[in-house]
C-alpha cells in the first residue's frame, strides 16, 4: 500500500511572540486533494498556524512543507484568506481587488462568480470598504483568495461573520474546489463546517488534541444528556460539566451510567440522544482538553 | 528557517504564470502605488495635515511675519521673499506627505497585521517600497504645487535662474521625498506602536523645520557658529537649493550688508550641493529598502 504524500506537512512547530509561546510542538499533515479542518477555541494559536504555513510567519523551530517546499517558496502555489486582514476601508472593493490581483500571478476574473454565488451585491464593490459589514468584508476577501488558481487555499475562519445560507453557499464553492483536486485547510469555530470536512484537527492549548474524519470523531463522543427543566442532571454526566444554552443544559454521558436511568425521573424534562457536530466541539474542545491536561 | 528576499522570487517564477521579472516587479509597484495613492487621498489626515495646514501656515507667515515691501532691503523683492517662503513651505508638505502620511500608512499595516497577508505573497519587497515611494511623491507634489500656487496668488514671484533649474528642482524634489519616506519607515521600524509613530514623526517634522530656521528660510536665528547646518540638514539644504533656483534670491550677502534675503551662509547654489542631497536620499534610501526587506518582510514587521 501506498501512503499519498501530504500536501502539507508540519513537524514539531514552535511559534512565540514576547508575551509567551503560541503553538508549542504541533504536529499535522494534511492530506492532498481534502479539505482540513482546524477546530478549537479563540487564542490556541489556530490563525498563526495557518500563518506559519502560509508563510506570512515564521516557525521559532520546527518544519513545515508545503508540496515538499518552504513556505517560502511555495507562494505560488498557495491562497491565504486571513480574516480583517486584508482589506483597506479607504479603499472601494474594486481596488481591493485589484491591488491583490497584480501581487499573485496566478490571479483570474473568477472573483465576480464567487461574489455572486455569495449573493453579494456586485454594485457594492464600487463602495469602500470601510462602509462594508462584517459579512460583505468576508465575502470580499474570500472572493479575492479563491479567485487564484493554486493548489492549496488556506482559510482562516471563513464562515465567521456569514449568515447560515450564505455558509451553505460557500460550502458547494468550497465542495467543488476539492471535487478540482485542490487542498483546502480551513479554520473555524462553526461546527456547522464539520459536515464539509474531510478530516478534522481539534486545536488546544496543548496542540492537535484530536484529529480523524468526522465520522470516527463523531463516533467517540459520548451520549449527551439534554436537561429543559430544573431537573439535575450534573451527577449524570461526565466530571458534572453542563453546556449551557438559552433552551438547554447538556453534559456527556457519565461512563457506567444508564441512558434509561437518566431519563427516568418523574417530571423531568430529561432526554439522552446521539451527539451532534456541537457536542463534538464542546467534547473534544472543552472536555478533552481538561482531561488531556 | 527559510525566509524571504528578493533571490527567493526569482526562484518561484518558473511556473507557467510566470511573467518576466521586471514585469511583475512593475506591476507590483504600481499596486502598491495605486493603493497607497488612494488611501491617502481618502484619509482626512492628509488633506489637513499635508495640503490644509502648509497653505495655512504660508498664509499666517505672510500676513504676520513677511515684512511690508517698503521694509525690504534693496538687495531683494518681496515677491521673492514671498516666493522662497513657499518652497520652504511646500517643502514642508512635502515631508509632512512622505513622512508623516506615509509612516502612518505603513504603521496602520504593519498594525493591521496585513503582512502576515501579503509575505505569504510572491511580493518582491523593493516594489512595495518603490510603489508607497511613488504614491508619496504623487500626493506630495499635489501639497507642494498647492502652497506654491497659494503664494502666487500672494504675489510671490517664481523665476528659473537656467536651463538647468528645472531638473536641480524637479530632483531635489524627488530626492527630498526619498529622504522623507526612507525616514518614515527608519521610525516606523523602531517604533512598533502605531500613535507612537505619528506623534515621532510630527516631532521629526517640526524639530527639523525649526532647528534649521524655517527649513533654512531664517538662518539668522541659529547662532553663526551652527549656520553651516542649514546648507547640510536635508530639508533646509533641498529648500535653500530650489529657493535659489525658483526666485531671484541672491547667493551671497551683498558687500556692506550683515544680512540679506538667505544669508549668510551664502546659499548652496553649487553642484557638489546637489550631491549632497543624492547621498542623503541614497544613503537612507537604500537602508529603507534593506529595513522593508530585512525587518518588515524577513523580520516579521507588526509582529
């Protein structure tokens, strides 16, 4: 059997800036023709991941590979969307684009296809930037990066600020660029983009905590418990965590205790169920950390 | 660690995207002109502070300062005093453009966090440099042509000593806006914080104006011992130089006179003069453009 290269590889990253150490040995491949995705809380170094590989940091130690390259050498080859990064507000959509169009040389006209697929307005691009939303400014730098042909596209949280249609919409531009062959890492915190990817690396404090498809992910994360009333369900569920949310409390299935013991109780609003791509964040981000720890 | 210079682009262009290398590194330049160019024309601060406040300020100076033309000495006009008052001041603007401006639009990327974007570009760092020189020169030029126009309507008079006036001052022009943006991206990589970097640079720009008396236009009022810095110090040197050029200001004190126009010291109408200048913009220019590639691009700038 043969292993497929990785597109990208990364071997024992270090990257600190003066107040202390961001990613502290991460290691990840990801495999070619796929699409990656980085889960985790803010502030686990997620961003200056994409970045190192990207090559708009550099590594304090360790490697990185990108098709068997420097990050350095591998400009060509790559597409970075780096959220609120990108963008000038004195300038109109237009100029942004343009700007960033003569600075890849492998650049097309397919910005205007993106932005429709988007539902942005195409009028607006005569607008500056600075009058933009949040979500017309994601648009905008996701149109400029997936308007250039290359073979890697890295893209940091680029959901975040996008209405659910709208993440859907870019999932199918996203879907038929790994259907073309290409690589896509991507950032985010949305577990909705769990359903695009292909393999998926948890990001903690501690580095890749957990990283397989999102069926086997899915697979290991216990039964959830859902509370709607006053009932008490923390001796239920493991280290008696709750996940709180307008409607619900949610905690994971203590190991050794029934589903049916558990929703027994008289009265109470209580329900075990499969976990959903939300459990699976709150599992593998929050749980496992601490017991990673 | 493997990092990024002008070698590692010539490296990458072997791709069937590739275009000749002056021809990419044109474009880039004008990307970065154009960009900059924009931005500093939409951005108030620029048309307060580099076309508003140098028009202002020549107005003040002649209705306050500038003598009546019964006081003038026999030795000149007050259109030609008029006149070398507004080279000075639009010198003014000029390095308030390619100083102030433009190391707050570099400071504002660097702050932005936009390199992390735009290293993971094949971007060659001179063209960056060269392409936010340009757009300086562009919206300084707007400044100064704006204060000059200001003093014509003022009476100032404008007259080219020769032929060759035309490029002394065009150069020293440009040679002067190297000197302000090579400057400007000196502090701006000292000094991380982006306030910081206006707040520095504006004191840059008025230390400069008034330890030189007025960019060189009031050399009396540093003591003679220290005259010979206004024919040295890049700002008065560039304006006493286009001063000389564009009126008809006289070189010289005229025998039995202490004082007249510009001197003493008598102005630096010679041509070692003018190299003078070209070392000041080389010399800075070329360590802004090592600092945009060693510091801002290799060195991981705004981090």
């Amino acid at each position: 059997m043969t292993v497929a290269t990785p597109a990208v590889s990364v071997r024992e990253l270090r990257k600190g800036f003066g107040n202390g150490e961001v990613l502290a040995g991460v290691d990840l491949d990801v495999p070619a023709g796929e699409i990656t995705l980085l889960m985790g809380p803010n502030g686990v170094g997620k961003t200056i991941l994409l970045s190192c590989i990207a090559g708009g940091l550099y590594a304090d130690a360790g490697d990185i590979s990108v098709f068997g390259d420097s990050p350095d050498a591998a400009t060509e080859q790559l597409s970075f969307m780096l959220q609120d990064a990108m963008l000038v507000d004195e300038l109109t959509g237009h100029e942004n684009i343009a700007f960033f169009r003569d600075l890849h040389p492998r650049t097309t006209d397919q910005y205007e296809d993106i932005l429709a697929t988007l539902d942005f307005d195409i009028e607006a691009l005569e607008m500056e930037v600075g009058d933009y939303s949040g979500g017309m400014k994601r648009k905008l730098e996701l149109a400029i990066s997936l308007s250039v042909e290359v073979p890697l596209y890295l893209l940091d949280e680029p959901t975040a600020a996008l209405d659910m249609t709208t993440v859907n919409q870019l999932h199918s531009v996203l879907a038929s660029r790994r259907e073309a062959g290409e690589t896509l890492l991507i950032s985010s915190h949305l577990p909705a983009d769990a359903e695009l990817a292909d393999t998926i690396a948890f990001v903690a404090e501690n580095g890749i905590t957990a990283i397989g498809s999102p069926e086997e992910l899915l697979a290991a994360v216990p039964s959830v418990v859902l509370a709607d009333g006053p009932a008490d369900i923390a001796s239920a569920v493991r280290d008696g965590r709750l996940f709180e949310d307008k409607v619900h409390r949610r905690g994971f299935l203590r190991e050794g205790v029934s589903p049916e013991s558990v929703t027994g109780e008289k009265g109470a609003a209580v329900q075990v169920r499969e976990p959903t791509y939300t459990d699976m964040f709150n599992y593998y981000v929050h749980l496992r950390e601490e017991h990673d720890e | 660690m493997a990092s990024r210079s002008e070698h590692s682009q010539t490296d990458t262009e072997t791709t069937t995207h590739s275009m000749p290398r002056a021809s990419r590194w044109m474009t880039q330049t004008k990307a970065f002109a154009l960009r900059n160019l924009r931005a500093m024309l939409r951005t108030k601060a620029t048309i307060i502070w580099g076309f508003g406040f140098p028009a202002f300020w020549y107005f003040l100076t002649s209705l306050v300062f500038l003598p009546d033309s019964g006081d003038v000495s026999e030795a000149t006009t007050l259109g030609t005093i008029k006149g070398s008052t507004a080279v000075s001041l639009g010198l003014f603007g000029v390095l308030t453009v390619t100083l102030v401006a433009f190391a707050g639009g570099l400071s504002d990327d660097l702050t932005a966090k936009r390199y992390r974007k735009l290293r993971s570009l094949p971007v060659a760092p001179s063209a960056d440099f060269a392409g936010r020189y340009l757009a300086g020169v562009a919206v300084a030029a707007v400044a100064y042509v704006l204060v000059l126009l200001i003093g014509l309507l003022d009476g100032a008079t404008y007259t080219l000593r020769g032929p060759l006036s035309i490029p002394v001052v065009i150069g020293t022009f440009l040679l002067f806006s190297l000197v302000g943006v090579s400057v400007a991206v000196l502090v701006t990589r000292l000094v991380g914080d982006s306030e910081l970097v206006v707040g520095i640079t504006n004191a840059i720009l008025l230390v400069s104006y008034f330890l030189t008396g007025y960019n060189g236009m009031n050399p009396g009022l540093l003591p003679a011992e220290s005259h010979w810095v206004i024919n040295v110090a890049p700002n008065s040197l560039a304006a006493r130089l286009q001063a000389w050029h564009m009126t008809e200001i006289p070189a010289t004190t005229p025998v039995g006179v202490e004082r007249a126009g510009l001197t003493p010291p008598a102005l630096p109408v010679s041509i070692q003069f003018v190299g003078l200048l070209v070392v000041w913009a080389l010399v800075l220019g070329s360590l802004a453009t090592y600092l945009m590639d060693s510091a801002v691009y290799r060195g991981e700038g705004g981090e």
